[in-house]
C-alpha cells in the first residue's frame, strides 16, 4: 500500500511539474508589461532623443539646399 501510494505522489508531481514547465509565460509577462507604466524621467529622455534626431535630420537638409542653391545660380548666370 505504501508503494502504490508513493507511486501516486510520483505521478501526481510529474503531472504537475510537467504542467508548469509547458505553461504558457509569455502571456503573462505581457500582462505585467502592460500593467506597468513608464517611468516620467524615461518618457522624457525618449521624446529629447526624438527632438535631437528631427532637428539633425533639418541640419542635413541646410548644405544640400546650399548646394542645389548654388548649381542652381550658377547654371542661370552662365546662361545669360
């Protein structure tokens, strides 16, 4: 009797260890995420990175403007 229920217990914790290691924990650390707020100093430091690569990307555009300005003079002074 003590064997058979020594076998149970076995069983019945393979079963449930075997539970837990296929459990899905994906979904819950999604859950916990999204439960989660970001942190204000984090939120700001993000839209400063944001502001700082709009503002090189307008940078790149001054010296092609000069350049298409300057081809563009030249091109209309050497036809007259």
């Amino acid at each position: 009797m003590s064997t058979m229920t020594t076998l149970r217990h076995f069983m019945a914790a393979i079963l449930v260890s075997a539970g837990l290691f296929l459990a899905p924990v994906s979904t819950y650390a999604a859950e916990d995420s999204a439960a989660r707020d970001i942190h204000p100093a984090i939120a700001q430091a993000d839209a400063q990175r944001e502001k700082e690569a709009k503002r090189k990307r307008y940078l790149l555009l001054f010296p092609a403007a000069v350049i298409a300005i300057t081809a563009g003079l030249i091109i209309i002074t050497r036809r007259r």
